[in-house]
C-alpha cells in the first residue's frame, strides 16, 4: 500500500487539527486528506492548520475553484476556522485564489507565510 503524502494530528493545547503535506498532492489525494480533517476538527470541535510549504499541489485552475463548492468535502463549515501556511512564490497565486473562492462561499479560511500569524488568527474568536 502506498503511504500518503500527508499526516493528520490532533493538537489538544491549541485545539487544532494539524494537516502536514509533504510531496506531490493529486486533487483525488487531496481531497481525501481535506475531507479526513474536516470530519476530525468537526468531531472534536477544533480548528484546522494546514501546512502546504513542502507540498506541491497537482491540480488544474478549476480544480482549486470547484473544490471548496463540493459538499462531501465542505459538509459545514458553521465555526470552523482553517489556516493555510504556504511558502511565498510557491504556487501562492492557486492558494490566494482559493481562499478568495472559499471565503465568497462563506468557508472561514486565511493564507499565511508564518506559523505564528497563522496560529494568533486560529485563536481569534
């Protein structure tokens, strides 16, 4: 069995669920890794951080506007906040473009470059 190109913990002091992506990401793959962590922050009523920095995200431009419009992925999204950390200039224009998609979707989502602006945001009401 091939192993995934990402791990999903739960940090309980921050009350986040942790999503690291490391490698090449298929849209099928990354679907899947975004449903598992929705469906465990909403489980446990937490947060999400994302960290894509050493990922490389295998879809089309469409792909990342028709995404976040799936209801088996996005079920609900009623005060779940989602940070993504991502590294400037490392397809940046596709995760912007995502975020503005989602967020005109009413999903609670915010890039960031740094690890602490991005967890401050998570512990902003």
């Amino acid at each position: 069995m091939k192993k995934t190109p990402y791990e999903i913990t739960l940090d309980e002091e921050r009350r986040i669920v942790r999503l690291v992506v490391k490698g090449e990401l298929s849209k099928t793959v990354g679907e899947q890794a975004i449903t598992e962590v929705r469906t465990k922050a909403m489980g446990n009523k937490y947060n999400i951080f994302c960290d894509v920095r050493h990922a490389k995200v295998r879809a089309s431009f469409s792909d990342w506007f028709y995404m976040p419009r799936n209801l088996e992925i996005y079920k609900t999204t009623k005060g779940l906040k989602t940070t993504i950390l991502i590294t400037k200039g490392k397809q940046e224009e596709e995760y912007n473009f995502f975020e503005n998609v989602a967020y005109n979707l009413g999903i609670n989502i915010k890039i960031f470059y740094e690890e602490q602006d991005a967890f401050e945001w998570l512990e902003t009401s």
